[in-house]
C-alpha cells in the first residue's frame, strides 16, 4: 500500500518524540485527493466557522467521515450532521482512507482507524493559531495531517502554550503524523503567504484525519 502514496523521492523527517513529517508522501495521488476535496465541497461546502468566543476563524472548514469537527456557542464537537446543510457529512473517500492508513503505518501506528477527517481550506493571510487536538475521546490514537498546494510554517511546540516552538515549511504531499509523547503537543500554521501553485491555485488544503471513537 505505501507504494501508492510514495513517489520518486520520500522520506521520514523527525519532529519530536512520537511526531514525524513523511516528505512527499501524498504526492503521487495528490490529483486524486484534490479532485475528492471538491466533491465533498459539493456537497458540505467550505464555511468559516465561528469559535464559542465570537471570532471568525480564517481558515474555511468542511468535513468528511462518520463525524465532523465543528462548533457552536457551547464549544467544540465532533458531530454526524453538518450543521451548514442539515445532512450528514459526506463519506470519507477510500483513497482518503488508504492513505491516512499507509501514513500512520509509516510513522508506526498501526491499527489507526479514523472516522473524522476535517479539510481546512487556506487562501493568503489564513492562519491557525497555536491549539491542542484534545476533543477526541481516545487520545492513544494518533493525528495524521497532509498538505495539499501552497507551501506553509507549520509551528509545532509542547504540552505547554509557551513551550518553545519549531517551524518548518510544508509543502504540497507531505504528511505529518504525531502521536503517543506528542499527541497533545500545541501546533499551528503561520499565515499563509501569496502564491500560486499548479495543483490548487492561489490556496493550500490540509487533511486532518482523527479518530473520535472511544476506546475499547
């Protein structure tokens, strides 16, 4: 299977205890990740949500799987109905799942099986600030991220706010999972700066797939 997601030239980048990058991972169905993006768009489309808080987040936001990650006055959930149309969130793509599997057996996860994948959709000056992933139920199971288009700084620090920070650019196929010493690690993405590539255009997409089952 990882012969699917590999092309000329990956390789294994290490972040932090339990966290790698896997370069060019996604890069050879990068086309075939794109062309689902927009059929789920089709059907959930992009929104900019709107944290408990008031503020409008930058980033716009749709859903895939079982489960979607939004929001509502009260805080974060993960839920099967999209709020925006009132159905439930698109299925997730098999060659979603193909690689969210072949990634984290890379990183060496085995057993990941994710029922959530949030697509975030960055155009210039998008950002996500500095947060935990610590909404799922089973925090043993790990996050595997892809980026999709327009290279960005992805920041990632520690279980503290004002851990120190490592930034380093993503750019179109790479994976990064992280997971065990990790999983609660603060991480972000810096604004995204103008650009244009030939895949996406003048935006970056990211696949966040979780797992918001309980553990067994």
């Amino acid at each position: 299977m990882l012969d699917l997601f590999a092309d000329e030239s990956p390789w294994q980048e290490p972040l932090a205890d339990g966290a790698v990058i896997l370069r060019r991972f996604a890069r050879a169905q990068a086309e075939n990740l794109i062309e689902q993006i927009e059929r789920v768009a089709q059907q959930s489309p992009f929104r900019q949500m709107v944290t408990p808080g008031g503020y409008t987040m930058s980033v716009a936001m749709t859903n895939c799987g079982e489960r979607g990650w939004t929001t509502n006055q009260h805080g974060y959930l993960y839920s099967p109905d999209d709020p925006l149309t009132g159905r439930r969130w698109p299925a997730m793509p098999q060659v979603f799942r193909q690689l969210s599997d072949a990634a984290s057996q890379a990183a060496g996860y085995r057993g990941f099986a994710p029922d959530a994948c949030l697509i975030n959709r960055y155009a210039e000056g998008a950002k996500l600030s500095l947060h935990q992933d610590k909404d799922e139920p089973n925090l043993q199971q790990p996050i595997v991220s892809v980026s999709l288009g327009l290279p960005a700084v992805f920041q990632f620090g520690g279980l503290k706010r004002n851990d120190p920070l490592q930034r380093v650019m993503l750019e179109h196929g790479d994976v990064v999972v992280w997971g065990g010493a990790s999983r609660l690690f603060f991480h972000g993405i810096l604004p995204l700066k103008p650009g244009h590539h030939a895949a996406t255009g003048e935006v970056r997409y990211n696949l966040t797939f979780r797992s918001t089952s309980k553990s067994e």
